[in-house]
C-alpha cells in the first residue's frame, strides 16, 4: 500500500477534471512506483515530461522496473520512449539514427496502439514538430514471409525513405543487395534484417548480426519504418522546390547560400541537418500533442526545472534563428518547426495531472500531498549490519523487496540470506507485477511472505515509513556494482593491414615478385576459362595478373614510416630477392638479441600460482557482466600464464570501456590469495584513484587490502602505507610511478600490473624491464605503441586482445575543424542541453585559465572548472569530485585527464591544437568520452589546414577515418605506418620495415630467430594445381570486390573440412545458394590445404589419373603411402622416388574432387 491517500487525491482530482495534484518528497525511485501505480488504475494515457533528454532516459529506464512486461498477459501497459534530438535548433547536424528510429517506432506504436500507455519525454521533444500522422502512417513497409514483390521497388522504397545503398549493410539506414538478398539495418530494430527472395516471393526474413553478418533468428514479419523524419517519397520536385523558393524571397537572404542546398534537394540526396527544412517536405508538420489520444494527461517531473529549460530553449531557438538570419541563411521560421512557447504551454497547463517534486516544500492540501521517503542506508559490504538491519526491519513489520541487476547477482543474494539464517521469496518477473499492482489497489489483497528478491535493474531504493515498504539494491548493500549487460560476439579480427581494405594505388607484396602498386581487379578469358585477377604494376610498369584464388600470396604493406612510398620491383623476383638478402642480413643481428631476451625469460624462475578454486570462482561470481568470448579467452590464457613457472610478460589490448580493467583483478585476486602481493603501475594520479576505487569495491567482500599510493595522500599517509607494504600487511598496491622509488618494498611481490605502459618514461621503462625477469607482469593498453605492439605480435611478449563493444555504446563523431568561436559554443551548448558535461583540453598551464575565462564568456550558460597537474593535491582531488558530481558542466583540462576516467556524463571533448598530439595520445583523449548510450562528439581543434605537418594531418586524418568502436589495435598498426614499427630492444621508431613490408619483416624475422636456435625451419611448399575444374567467386553471386577478396582470401587459407564447411554455409547465409563455379573453388581449396600439409608439390589431373608429386621434406614414409593406397578402391603406383599416380574411380568433377579428398585424408591421418 504506496501512500494511497495520495494516489487516490490525483485520480480524484482527474475525475473531476480539477487542476494537477502535486506529490513532493519523491526519490526518482518512488516517483517510478507512484507513477506506475497510478498508471495502473486510472484508465488513461501517460506522458511523463522532463527537463532533459538525460533526466527522461532516467525515469525511463526506472520505470522498466517498476513496470515489467510479463508475456502473454494482455493487460501490461506498454511503456514508451521520445527522446529529443540531442542536437541544437538549426545546427547543420541531423539527428543520431538511433534517435531518429525510437521517435519513429514511439509514434507508430501510438497509432497502433489499442489501448493506454505510459510515455516518457523530455520538453524539447514535444516543443519540436515533426512528420505528420498520415505520412508516417503510410510510409511504414510491413513484409511477411510468403509476400509477393520485387525487389527493386523494394530498393526505391527504401531510397526514398533515407536509407542509403551500400555493398554491406552494417551501419543503420544502410541497406544492400545480393543477388536474392537485401540486407537491411533500420533506425529501431536491436538487429539488421535479411529478406531473401525466390524470385518475386520472400522466403525468408532473418535477423543477423552485423559484425560477422551471420544470421541470428528467423522471424514471420517484419515492418520497416522511415529511417529519417524528413524523406523524398511522395514529395514532388515542384513542391520542395517552390518551398524553397520561397525561402530565398525572404530579405537578406543570400542566394549562393541557398543554391547548394536547392541543388541537393532537386536532387533528392539526404544531407545533414536536412531536417530543419521539415516544412518543405509536409506543409503541416504535426507536434507529439497530434498523435496523443485526447484523453491523454501529463505527469510534469520537477516543474520548476522543466519551466525553466523550456524557457531557456525557447531563447537558444529564437538567438540561433537570428544567428541563421545575420548569416543570411535560409531556414523556415521557428513557428513552422516548433510549438510557440505560448501553445506549449497551453497545452501543459491543460493536461497536466500531477507534478512529482523531490523537495518536501509544501504543506499538504487539496492539490498537494508528501510522501515520507528517505534513501537506504549503503553497507558498502557490511553485510553484518545489512542483516542487523533487516532483522529490525521485519520485527517492525516492514515488507522489503531486494533488487539485483542480474540472476547471478539474485544467487549471491540468496546464498548471503540464508548463510544468516533469514529465507527471502524470489519474485519472478510475473510475480513483481502482481505485486506492484497490488500496490496500487486502494484494498490490497495480503502478500505471502516478508522478504523478496527480484531481479531488475534500478537506480536507487527507498525507504517510506508510513507504509512500512522499503526497496534496496545490491548496489546498496554490496557496493558500486557496475550494471548487467550482455555483450555481443566480437568482430573479426586481424592483425595485420587487411586485404579486404584494398584501395586502387596501395602498395602491395607479392611472395615471389616483392612490391608492387596495386591497379585494380579485372575480369579475364585465358584458355576459355573466365576469371578475376588482381592487377599489379611493378617498375618499367610491367604488371602481373594475380589469380583471385592465388591471393593469398599477396599482401597489403604497412611500411616503416618513410614519407615517401618504397620503389617498386621488378617483376621476376631478382630485385625483391636481393632486398631480402640485404634485410635478412641486417636481421641476424637484432635476432641474436633477441634469442637472448627468450633466453632470460626461459631462464628465469618465478612464482608457480596454484590451480583455481572454488574460492576463485566465488570471485569470478560476483562480476556483473556476462564475460565476452575474447575476455574469457584474456583471463584463462592469463591465469595459465600464472600457473607456469616461468615469470609472464602478457600484453591485453583492448579499446576504452571493454572490460581489461576486470581481467586485471582476476590477476591479482590469484596472487593475493597465494599471499603474493600486487602493484599496480598507473600513469596519473587521477588514474590511480579510480583504480583504487574500483579494486576497493571489487574486493570489499574478500580478504584483501587494497591501498593507493599518490600525491593525493599525506606524507605521514604515504608513511603508513609504505610500511604496511613492506611487512606485507598490504595485498595489493596501486599508484604512479612513485612506486618504482627506492623506498618502496614489497614483502613478497608476485604481480606487476601495468596500465598504459607506453606513458612511462625510459628510465621507469628500464626499471619495469628488469622485473620481467623475477615477477608476473600484466600489460593493459588500448593503444599500444607500435614497439610494444611489435614484440606481442612476433611473440616475444604474449598478447591477449579483447574486442568486444559494451551493448549500446556508439562511435565517437569526430570533426577536424579551424579554432572558431562558433564552433565551440555550438559544441558546448549541445552537450549542455541534453544535461551532459564536457571536456576542454588544453595542454598550456600557462594559459589554462586564460581559456577557462574564455569558454566562461563564450558560454556563460556553463560552470567551469580548471584542472592540472601542477594543482594542489587536495584542490585538484576537490574539482574532479566535483566535475564527477556535476557541480561543473565543463571541465577544462590539460591531458591529466587521458588514461582511464571513467566519466559517463561526459559525452564531448573538445581538443584545442590537435596537431600538437601523438595519435596514441589523441585517441586515448577522444576515449575519456563516448562511454554511454548517447552518441559523443569529438572536436580536434587545428589553426588551419596550411599549418599543418605532413605528419600531423597524417595523425589527424588517421584519428577521424577510425572513430568506429575497437579501434585501437588498427590505430597502433597505422602509427607503425606513420612512424615506423622500429628497433625492438631500442627506442627509435625506424628499422629496415619499409624496404620489405611489416609482414614479411615479422616472417624473416621469426624464421631467422629459429634459425640461429638451431629450430628446423619449415620450408613452405609452393603447391601447383593443374585440375580438371577450376571455380570462383562471380561478381554475379557476390557483387561488392571488398566482400569477394575478403571471400577469396579467406577460402585461401583453409586447413580443414569444417571450415570449408562454415566458410559454405556462410556464403548460403549471406549470399544465397553456392553456385557451382563457387562450390568447385571451395573443393580446390580443400585439396589443396590438404596437399600444403602432406608437403605435396604437385596435383595434376589428367582424365581419370592423378599425379601426386612430394616435396622431399614430407613427413609421410613410403610403406604408410603404400597402405593407405591399398586400402582405398583407386589403383595405385609409383612413378618415382617423390611421386605417384593414381588411377581414380568416380565420374564429373564432383566425384573426383570428392575421391582425392578421401584418399589425401587419409594420409594426413598416417602423419
């Protein structure tokens, strides 16, 4: 029974049509449940209004749980979202395509919808107009399996609507075509769409992933909504035309302005920031207010924050519009793109229901009422006392509901309870609904038990006293616990430049002729055989035509860093041979160098770490995330590593926010439960307060002691600490480089995790290098230098990458722009107006706060703070709480903030003299945001295009072209290429890389290292094919070249049947049924893989009789040969010492693909 007296006020109130009722006192929490419990008895449509599109997401995600859906059950309300734009009125910028599709799928289940709702917005949101009722009505496209339709009008739809062609669909609002399939990835679906077609009928429609484009799930329907409000479909040229027209009559509006937009829209292609021409498209645009039912009422959250935001966002419309017009700028008016703020109001003052206020600042009457609630206390782990208190709670007759994010946590709840005696009901989600509307209910029917636990996510609990309820979170009883989410697979991965990135003018290595420039692909008849070819130029422009079923044998080069390209080879290989005779030369040396380096490691003895046990995976439990492939993979090669006696040296790459921090602390949990201790390397202060903070909460319910060492402690603190580490009181130690001074010593030290090695300076580096050889040392990085990245890929170090986004998080938009005033206000004023913070980075303490009062002039709608490392501790340690606190909406800093803030608020960084910045560094900046569901900006300020170094516009153009989730393992291969992949064991970024190529360096380089250890290098056999049949990929059954090279290469590098097998299902997948040319290609390859392991040098068919030719390194003996023929149907012979002939039954090149197989199995199998 929630506060009924009150509940039952508001539905009094509506009844008689008086004025809104206001409730105050209310946590976000409570507001959730007394929102959803009127939303459950009144009858009627929902709105709740917030000031902010973050406050709305808020309130949103809060009453998921107080709302949640229950299958097949008729009566759930549904609950829907209407996000703002998040971007500024008339700002050239469109709306986030996620954005766009929720508006969309919101309005279109309104008008679908049947029955009440309850709809979450913020101000902008209904002030802004947007696509008519009729128009999105009939826009929608529902296809059912079974449909009849072609597929190219199909394409015209979906064109018209803003979705834009492409040979791979892995964006939102991109579509593609291939043969049968359409690939399609709207704005509001969680998974692209795959519609295969037999003719004009559909046959299918699947879900797919769109990072390996495999299908997920088949399903019966589906419907496609626009992807933009704003399209071309049933909008004539005339019409947009005259509308524009128009616009330009208007006075003091420039007509050169005007006609690059008018040509674009004669044109029907989609801009950005096409939506602020909205009228020319519809007329009439309609508001939210149109498509709401008339009986629909609004709940206002916090009217005095929401009055004053509208306010403020009809003053930023009316100063940009006037911006627009000084411009001379042609926009519709205001009132043609936005509710006046008189109507808005109108219409609040008219629907509004009840208003909900945190502050208890009225006395009850008959429009008000306060509930009496307070927070929970936090145990931060003290689970004695989380139980005392329960005790006390349930002996006052209390009724308490546990909430756990997810099942596991719901399990170490349970198990927590009952080690102390006390039994709780789990609540599924059925029966959390039945509760709650129980809740609602002016009688309530009595609940069996006391105790629950559910599993939900929320924010915060609540305690209200009157009513004798309380709610509490795991967050609030074990501590910060991070939210659950579940990741997706990873993307494929590869190490090296891809070939699939082929462009035409690259330069290529070929494993025979050496380094070429590539022209392009081209199809060609030789010997009434049709097939595509790579084109190469080499020197004297001699050009070779590479087979597409060869291409393995060729390579995209990432150089050395030079400027200037290498020269190119001669054809014949003379050239390419002497080059690598030379480098190879070069390369003993170094490869002495290293033999001993592997020779130290092999040497050294370290500590043993025992097997895992039931205690390790209590600690495993307790982890919140659902563990990605990839992170797996990271923590098992670890804690292996650690089992071995030899001292680890392991590399973890992975990009901002994946999840290394986590692997970490698997890593020192194993050592602290050794009773072997633990120090974890940062590069800043700040850093190393966050980790303290983490592995504080992460640990807080194990014995281990967790302390920091900074400057933000006292000396007499550092004293203490120091001590404590010495006598072995201390498990695990995090802090800067300070760890590394003479005073500091570790009882008993096993680990030395390393967070972004690369930002160590030599000396320190030196020192780190020396503990390689007695301690277990766990390397972290996002964007590993290129040395660094070097030694992992040649094996010197060991390298684990994780790859894998966390769910919902976007790519940064990153912009190379000129210094401007209007530039950076426009920035800071978007950030600022969804109820986000920002960041400034200026790296001049001279000058910081010369900026600091410039940003404040330039906006003085924000509080700005400065923060560098030449502060004070404690006003430093003081400002970043307060920024994290959001007591300031812009911070500006120098690059103190770059490694590991974890600041989810902050969703811009602005980056003054970006050229002045390695790429590392930029990337790692532009990583402090783009850390929550909203997409984040990344603006690198420049004086100008002139002024910049050929190797800064290099690094600039490097860090706009990757702002795509997991970058960084490509960012570090393109610093190898602007900088060079460098000397292993030194410190200059330049080496001999640029005269062969970085793969071919890594190969010589490894190949020379077994060499001069006396390992066998095995020789690689060059097999020749002389088949009866021959296949390929046509451009008819895979029309895009990336997808058909990235298909040929894969096909190429096949080593079992089951991999051909998954290679074919994929191609069904995505491409249709395999052709037969295809399927020959896929039995070529087989063959061939098969003969590349049995050393076989030769395969030529001739009629029924195969010839198999022998390298002489084969492992296969003659007499097992022998057998192995014997026992098969083919008869058998041989021709000489090193060859054989077999005469093969089996008629058509599928019998005798399907025989040869056979019989090379078998002989793999004698090996």
């Amino acid at each position: 029974m929630i506060s009924i007296y009150g509940l039952e006020k508001v539905l009094a109130n509506a009844e008689q049509g008086k004025g809104p009722v206001s409730a105050n006192g209310l946590t976000i929490s409570v507001k959730g449940l007394l929102t959803a419990s009127l939303a459950r008895r009144i009858g009627r449509p929902l709105v709740v209004v917030c000031d902010k599109a973050g406050r709305a997401e808020e309130f949103y995600e809060t009453l998921k749980f107080f709302m949640p859906p229950v299958e097949d059950d008729e009566d759930t309300l549904p609950l829907l979202y209407f996000p703002p734009w998040e971007i500024l009125p008339y700002e050239n910028l469109s709306p986030h395509p996620q954005i766009s599709g929720q508006r969309l799928l919101t309005l279109t289940k309104i008008l679908e919808n049947k029955k009440n709702f309850i709809l979450v917005t913020a101000v902008e949101a209904i002030a802004r107009k947007t696509i008519p009722r009729d128009v999105l009505s009939n826009s929608r496209l529902k296809i059912e399996r079974d449909d009849k339709m072609d597929i190219e009008p199909l394409a015209d739809h979906l064109a018209e609507h803003g979705y834009r062609r492409v040979g791979l669909a892995e964006e939102r609002g991109e579509f593609s075509i291939r043969g049968n399939i359409v690939d399609i990835y709207d704005g509001a679906g969680d998974y692209p769409v795959r519609v295969e077609f037999d003719g004009d009928k559909v046959e299918s429609i699947r879900l797919f992933n769109p990072y390996n484009q495999r299908s997920k799930k088949e399903v019966k329907s589906y419907t496609f909504l626009p992807f933009r409000e704003v399209f071309y479909e049933g909008v004539s040229l005339e019409t947009l035309s005259s509308g524009y027209t128009r616009l330009l009559e208007n006075p003091g509006i420039s007509e050169g302005k005007g006609g690059r937009i008018l040509e674009l829209l004669k044109s029907r292609v989609f801009f950005s920031g096409i939506e602020k021409f909205l009228p020319l498209f519809y007329g009439e645009a309609h508001s939210l207010f149109d498509y709401l039912p008339g009986s629909a009422a609004l709940i206002l959250d916090e009217p005095d924050n929401l009055n004053s935001h509208r306010e403020k966002f009809y003053s930023l419309i009316e100063d940009k519009y006037s911006e627009m017009t000084l411009s001379q700028e042609p926009v519709p008016p205001p009132d043609q793109l936005f509710l006046s703020e008189g109507e808005l109001t109108g219409i609040i003052d008219k629907k509004a229901l009840l208003n909900l206020g945190e502050l208890a600042v009225s006395e009850e009457d008959e429009s008000s009422f306060v509930i009496s609630t307070s927070a929970p206390r936090r145990y931060k782990g003290d689970i004695g006392s989380f139980i005392d208190e329960l005790h006390k709670r349930v002996d006052d007759g209390f009724s308490i509901v546990m909430a756990t994010a997810t099942e596991k946590g719901a399990e170490t709840l349970d198990k927590t309870l009952k080690d102390n005696e006390l039994g709780a009901r789990r609540l599924e989600p059925d029966e959390w609904a039945s509760l709650l509307d129980q809740l609602s209910k002016s009688q309530p029917s009595l609940f069996e038990g006391n105790l629950f636990v559910t599993v939900g996510k929320v924010a915060e609990g609540f305690v209200i006293g009157p009513d004798k309820w309380m709610l509490i979170t795991e967050d609030e009883i074990f501590g910060k616990i991070r939210q659950a989410l579940h990741r997706g697979k990873s993307r494929p991965r590869t190490f090296g430049a891809s070939l699939s990135e082929l462009k035409t003018g690259d330069i290529v290595v070929h494993r025979a002729h050496g380094i070429g420039r590539y022209i392009g692909s081209k199809e060609m008849i030789i010997a009434d055989n049709t097939d595509e070819y790579l084109e190469i130029e080499y020197a004297e422009r001699q050009r070779l035509y590479v087979p597409m079923h060869s291409i393995e044998l060729v390579r995209k080069f990432t150089g050395g860093g030079a400027d200037s390209e290498p020269p190119l080879d001669r054809m014949g290989g003379v050239t390419w041979r002497k080059t690598v005779g030379k480098v190879k030369k070069s390369l003993l040396e170094m490869a002495d160098k290293l033999l001993k380096v592997y020779a130290a490691r092999k040497l050294d003895k370290g500590w043993s770490f025992s097997p895992e046990t039931a205690f390790h995976n209590e600690f495993a439990d307790t982890f919140e995330f659902d563990e990605t492939e990839d992170q797996s993979a990271a923590i098992g090669d670890i804690l292996a590593d650690m089992e071995k006696s030899r001292p680890m040296d392991r590399l973890v790459c992975g990009d901002v926010g994946y999840g290394k921090t986590e692997v970490a602390m698997r890593a020192a949990f194993k050592a602290a439960y050794d009773g072997r201790q633990v120090a974890v390397l940062v590069p800043t202060t700040l850093l190393a307060q966050q980790h303290y903070q983490s592995f504080s909460e992460r640990f807080k319910a194990f014995p281990v002691n967790v302390e920091v060492l900074s400057r933000f402690k006292t000396r007499s603190e550092q004293k203490k600490i120091v001590e404590k580490t010495s006598s072995g009181e201390v498990d695990v130690l995090i802090g800067t480089h300070r760890l590394l001074q003479k005073d500091i010593s570790f009882k008993n030290l096993g680990l030395v995790i390393i967070d972004e090695e690369q930002r160590f300076g030599v000396k320190h580096k030196e020192k780190l290098r020396s503990m390689r050889h007695s301690v277990d040392v766990l390397t972290l990085t996002a964007t590993p230098i290129p040395r660094t990245l070097h030694t992992s890929m040649l094996g010197i170090r060991d390298l684990s990458v994780i790859d894998t986004p966390p769910p919902e998080r976007q790519s940064i938009r990153t912009f190379i722009v000129k210094f401007s005033d209007k530039t950076i206000r426009e920035a800071l004023l978007r950030e600022l107006d969804r109820g986000g913070q920002a960041f400034f980075v200026h790296n001049k303490v001279k000058s910081i706060h010369s900026i600091a009062s410039y940003i404040s002039k330039l906006v003085p709608e924000a509080r700005v703070a400065v923060a560098h490392g030449q502060m004070p501790e404690r006003e430093l340690e003081d400002v970043m709480l307060d920024f994290v606190d959001r007591k300031y909406d812009v911070l500006v800093c120098t690059t103190i903030i770059e490694s590991g803030l974890d600041i989810t608020s902050a969703n811009t960084i602005i980056i003054n003299r970006a050229d002045h910045f390695g790429l590392a560094q930029l990337y790692q900046l532009r990583g402090r945001v783009g850390r929550d569901r909203h997409r984040a900006y990344g603006y690198m300020l420049v004086p100008g295009v002139a002024a910049l170094t050929v190797q800064a516009r290099k690094r600039l153009k490097a860090i706009e072209e990757l702002s795509e989730l997991g970058s960084g393992l490509r960012l570090a291969l393109k610093d190898m290429e602007i900088r060079g992949a460098g000397n292993l064991l030194g410190s200059q970024q330049s080496g001999q890389i640029n005269a062969v190529g970085f793969d071919t360096y890594c190969e010589m380089l490894e190949d020379t290292i077994r060499e001069l250890k006396g390992e066998k290098v095995e020789e690689k056999v060059e097999v020749t094919m002389n088949l009866s049949f021959k296949g390929r990929i046509a451009p008819e059954y895979v029309p895009d070249l990336t997808q058909r090279i990235d298909l040929y290469n894969r096909v190429g590098s096949v080593t079992s049947v089951d991999r051909i097998n998954d290679i074919k299902e994929e191609m069904i997948d995505r491409y249709g049924p395999v052709p037969e040319e295809t399927e020959k290609l896929l039995a070529v390859a087989m063959l061939k893989a098969l003969a590349v392991e049995l050393k076989i040098e030769k395969v030529d068919v001739t009629g029924s009789r195969l010839y198999l030719v022998f390298h002489p390194s084969t492992g296969l003996a003659p007499e097992k040969l022998a057998d192995s023929a014997l026992k098969s149907d083919d008869r058998f012979k041989f021709v000489s010492d090193s060859a054989i002939e077999i005469t093969m039954n089996g008629k058509g090149w599928r019998e005798k693909s399907a025989g040869m197989t056979r019989f090379l199995e078998k002989l793999v199998e004698t090996l």
